[in-house]
C-alpha cells in the first residue's frame, strides 16, 4: 500500500460567488434580513437594496427599472405594516446620538445622512426637547461625551495633568462638533461639581 498526498497545487481555488439574482422575494427576504439587524430609515433601505439590484444588473442582465418598481412595492408594504418608520426612526436615532454626546448639528446631519426628512427631524428635535429636562441639550450633550471620553475634570483633578490635556481635551470636543464657548467652559472648569450643579 502506497501513502498518498493532495498535493495542494493540484486543488482548484475555489470560485468566488458572485451578487445574488435580485427577483421580489429576494429583494424582501434581503430587505427584512436588513432590518432584523439595523434600525433604518426608508431612503436608506432603498439606498441598501438598490446596491444589490445595480449589482444583479451588472452580473445577471436585471432590468433595474422593473426591479425598481419591485423596491418601490416593498418600502410601501413595510411601511403600511410599521416595519419602517421614519419619524419613530428619528427620534430613536436623536435620543440615541444625544445620549451618546452629539450636539444639535451633528444630530441633524447624521439623520439628514440617513434619509431622514426635514419634518421629522424637526419633530426628533422637538420631542426630544420634551423629554430632557435641561435648558440647553447642546451643553447637555457636551458634559455626556466629556464623563464618557473623560474631558476635563472628569478625566483628571491633578492641574497639570489637565493643563497638559487641554488642547487634546479642546480637540475632541472640536471633532465631535461643539463649539468653542462650551468645549473652553468644560475644558476649563475646575472640578466636576462646578458644571453639573451649575447648569442642571
């Protein structure tokens, strides 16, 4: 009896599969898929669904117009079933961005990113006025992302430590879209007390 090997030259690489055919169950299985894994707006599914029909296009021949009209059929069926929702999308996504330190201006660009009309992100803002109780949700914002990224006094009492921050401190609060008057007040304050009893 003779040992035998593969050898690895003689195996074939295996074939890369390519974009799926889009047909209208497809293109719902796909779509629900999607939204079993990421909150969306409706202009943005349509952008993520009309990727795969331009990719079937190129590689199956699909007529882009009737699978269009597919799509078209598809969003209006979920939002008749509630499935898309892009006020609700809104105001989670606004309550979700603030939560995490985005000021007004970044709330609004990254919803107007996904989609999302000015009507509804009027009312995201608005409602979400309502359920804060502060007087000004941009500083409200700054002092989460600054306990969060640990700016300022929340990232050290020790002076020099924090002189030595500043500008890295200023820079962060600069990226994150605040400007220069509340990233200096929150840079510059002297201890953690002194923002949150003063502005809450």
């Amino acid at each position: 009896m003779s040992d035998t090997f593969d050898d690895p030259d003689d195996k074939k690489p295996k074939k890369k599969r390519g974009p799926r055919k889009v047909s209208p169950t497809y293109l719902e299985n796909s779509a629900a898929y999607y939204l079993g894994r990421f909150s969306s707006s409706s202009a943005n599914l349509r952008r993520v669904m009309m990727r795969k029909i331009y990719l079937s296009a190129t590689h199956h021949g699909t007529d882009t117009e009737e699978a269009e009209k597919w799509l078209d059929a598809l969003i209006e069926k979920f939002e008749r079933l509630g499935y898309l929702d892009d006020k609700a999308f809104a105001q989670m996504r606004a309550r979700g961005l603030h939560a995490r330190g985005t000021p007004l201006v970044g709330i609004k660009f990254k919803l107007m990113k996904q989609g999302v009309g000015e009507d509804d992100i009027a009312a995201a803002l608005t409602h979400l006025e309502e359920e804060n109780e502060t007087r000004d949700l941009d500083w409200d914002a700054a002092i989460k992302l600054a306990r969060r990224r640990r700016l300022g006094p929340y990232g050290s009492h020790d002076l020099e430590v924090r002189k030595e921050r500043r500008e890295k401190d200023m820079s962060a609060l600069a990226r994150a879209g605040f400007g220069y008057d509340i990233a200096q007040r929150i840079v510059e304050a002297t201890s953690i007390d002194e923002l949150e009893e003063v502005y809450f």
